[in-house]
C-alpha cells in the first residue's frame, strides 16, 4: 500500500517536473512522453527498492527517510545527464532543483507516514527468544523496539502451546534437532512466526534451491564453477569506475602527501582464490609506523594509528578504491568476500573453521557482507553473510549488492 501512494506521488512529480521544465525543450508525442517519466521513475524506484525503502518491518523511520534521500540526491543527477545526453547539451538546472525539493520533502512526510501506518496497523512484534543467550542478538532487537519487542526469554522445554499463545513468534538460537522440530512445528501449528539465527555449521545447507526431479523433491546446490561473463563484468566496471572516480583519487592521493610526506599508497598481502596471497593495494590511511614492531592488527573504529585523512578516507571507503587495479588484474573480483590477511584468517580459522571456505571464490573490493553488516560487525556474523553470497551468487546478486554498496558508503551508522 505504501509502494503504491509513494508510486503515486512520484509520477505526480516527475510528470509537473517533465511538463513544465523539459517537456517544450525536448520535444515528443504523448508515448514518448510517457517513455520518458517510465524511465525517470523505473531508476528512483529501482534503488529504493533494492536498498530496501519499503520494508517496514525491518527499517526504522530514518533507515526509511535516508534511502529516500540518497535515491534522490544520487538518481536525479543521472536523469539529468541522460536527459542531458538526448538533447545533446547540458538542459537547464532550475527544475531539477525544485524536483529534487519536492522529493526531499516527500520523503520527510513519506517516512513519517509510513512509520505512523505500520505502528498503527501492525505494532511492534512480540518475540518469544528461546535457545542459547545470546546478548549481541538481544542488543540488536532491543535497538528496533519499535519493530520487535522481545518480551521473555526461556529454555526450549519451557516453551508450551500456551506460553507461545502470548507471542507473535519465536526467536530461536542454538537448539538442538529435536528441539527445532518440535518448536517449529508447534509455530506452525498455531500460525506463529519462526525467526531462526542459524548456526555457521547448518548455514550452508539452508541456501540451497528446491527442485524437483520427477515427483521426488531435492535441496539443490550448485557447485562453485569459474564465471567468464563475472570476468568481463569486472573488466568493463572497474574500467569505468577508475575512470569517473579519477579525480576523487588524485585529490585524496594530494591530501595524502600533502598531510605527512609519505607514501601515497599502501601494499598488503591477503588472501584471494584458493588462498593465493596476493599484495592489495590502498590508499595510505594510517602513519607509516603503524605496524613497526611487526604485528598485524585489525583497525579498530578510534584507532590512533590512523591520519586525519584515513579516517575520512575509511569512513567514505575511498581508501579501497586502488583495488580496481587489482580487480583489472584478476586477482580480485568487483564483489566476494573481502581479502583477509593471512596472519589474522589462520587465527581465524582456529576459531571459526568454516572461515576456509571464504577463499572457494575471489576476494571482492565490495562484498554481501559489507552492504548488510557494520564496520564492528563481528567477524562470526559477517562470515554468515559470505557464505550465503558464496552460495547463491549470480550476475543479478553482484549488481544488487554494487548498487546496495553506494548507500552502504554514506550510511553513517556503517562506518561504526
């Protein structure tokens, strides 16, 4: 419902903004007309829809209004270079500049309306968190309240037909076979929600896909296979990303030699396919010292290694943007699971076993990880994420995380 009055609005708006600011300078008949508001509405809808501007339930009132905002200030700029392009020079700025205010304004009032209907029609979830304590899980609920409410937490015995009566669902957390059988089907039974943080060693044999073999029903997944189409969209992205952030590189590479006189870039080794160790490349975000004595450390939110450049170079990613040469190169991948070094994986490893399988595809300049989790996220959730994107990925997967990547660089609370 809320799709559709947002739909609504936005084809108000781009059709007043088409009419009356391009419409006489760019001539077309009715159809083309309407061609064009398709394609001015198909892209904003686009990103808001991939980088979820309309699921309530999981978004809070600002999550909403900044997907709304960044759609706004990233996706007009690219229908005035399109519109730009059709013409053939550069049209005028004036009504793109009430456009982009109507919008921004229309997402205050959106979020807000938004956020009143879901509260009011649905309310907050009533969880019932049965299973292993777990507090980061706790503290992640308990910082959407809004959303969901955990209002008891209990040992999987305890939880009866009754006792599940007083919830909208459960939150499961390390049971055991027989008890997730038991407590899923008594959720089935009673029409309650089932919400599952899996474990690392089950995770992998939940992203399969169905199919079907004759009337025998399989969990199907697919093997890791070398991708030549993943390798040309590398080639072709990277090119064209190096080229269009060409000037965001010198000028931080100037800021870089400007601040302390060092080195500009930074080499590194990690691991990639197979862990072949590979030397990354990266702007310079920390003092040339950092790492004197010899220990890797991971860079911790306030580290006082880093540059007054580094840290807005980290915080905006920018930092990153050199790997395009190792992605040219083909040590890399626009999108897969981040390198690690191979010092901390071996640690990494000793703690997490399933840590190995990372290196089944190339390492990625961006990854599924990195667009659904924080900088702090813990290494443990962020490897759930990456097996998932190492078991499902595909060309559509790549582009919808490319694109998630955008809002995830201005996100503030990503770079925490």
């Amino acid at each position: 419902m809320m799709m559709l009055i947002d739909l609504i609005i936005e084809v108000l708006l781009f059709t007043i903004f088409w009419r009356y600011g391009y419409a006489e300078e760019i001539y077309y008949y009715f159809w083309g007309n309407v061609v064009v508001i398709l394609m001015m509405l198909i892209e904003i809808e686009a990103f808001k829809l991939i980088n979820g501007g309309y699921r309530l339930a999981e978004k809070e009132r600002d999550e909403i209004l900044f997907i709304h905002i960044l759609s706004t200030l990233i996706c007009l700029p690219l229908i005035y270079l399109e519109l730009s392009l059709i013409d053939y020079h550069f049209l005028k700025l004036q009504p793109l500049i009430l456009l982009a205010c109507a919008q921004l304004l229309w997402a205050f009032i959106f979020s807000r309306f938004a956020d009143y209907q879901f509260l009011t029609h649905y309310g907050s979830i009533k969880l019932i968190y049965v299973g292993e304590a777990n507090d980061e899980i706790l503290k992640e609920f308990n910082q959407r309240s809004s959303r969901f409410q955990i209002i008891g937490c209990y040992d999987a015995e305890s939880i009866d037909a009754q006792r599940l009566a007083s919830a909208d669902g459960l939150l499961a957390e390390q049971l055991s076979e027989t008890q997730r059988r038991r407590l899923n089907r008594l959720c089935y039974e009673q029409g309650k929600d089932w919400y599952e943080h899996p474990p690392l060693a089950g995770l992998m044999l939940m992203n399969g896909e169905m199919m079907c073999v004759g009337d025998l029903m399989l969990n199907h997944q697919k093997g890791l296979k070398n991708d030549r189409y993943k390798r040309c969209f590398d080639i072709v992205i990277s090119l064209l990303l190096l080229i269009v952030m060409f000037p965001i590189m010198l000028i931080t590479a100037v800021l870089i030699k400007l601040e302390d006189g060092g080195a500009i870039f930074y080499k590194q080794e990690r691991y990639s396919l197979d862990e072949k160790i590979i030397s990354i490349l990266k702007f310079r975000s920390m003092r040339e010292d950092a790492e004197a004595d010899g220990v890797a450390r991971l860079c911790s939110t306030n580290d006082q290694r880093l540059t007054k450049t580094g840290k807005f170079i980290r915080r905006c990613r920018i930092d990153e943007l050199p790997q395009l040469i190792n992605v040219l190169k083909g040590e890399m991948s626009l999108v897969g699971p981040r390198p690690e070094r191979p010092v901390i994986a071996e640690q990494l490893k000793q703690q997490l076993p399933e840590f190995a399988y990372r290196t089944k595809v190339k390492a990625g300049l961006t990854g599924y990880a990195q667009v659904m989790g924080k900088y702090s996220t813990s290494m443990e959730y962020k490897l759930r994420f990456d097996l998932v994107y190492i078991q499902h990925q595909s060309m559509m997967l790549d582009l919808l995380i490319l694109t998630k990547t955008v809002c995830a660089v201005f996100e503030p609370n990503r770079s925490k």
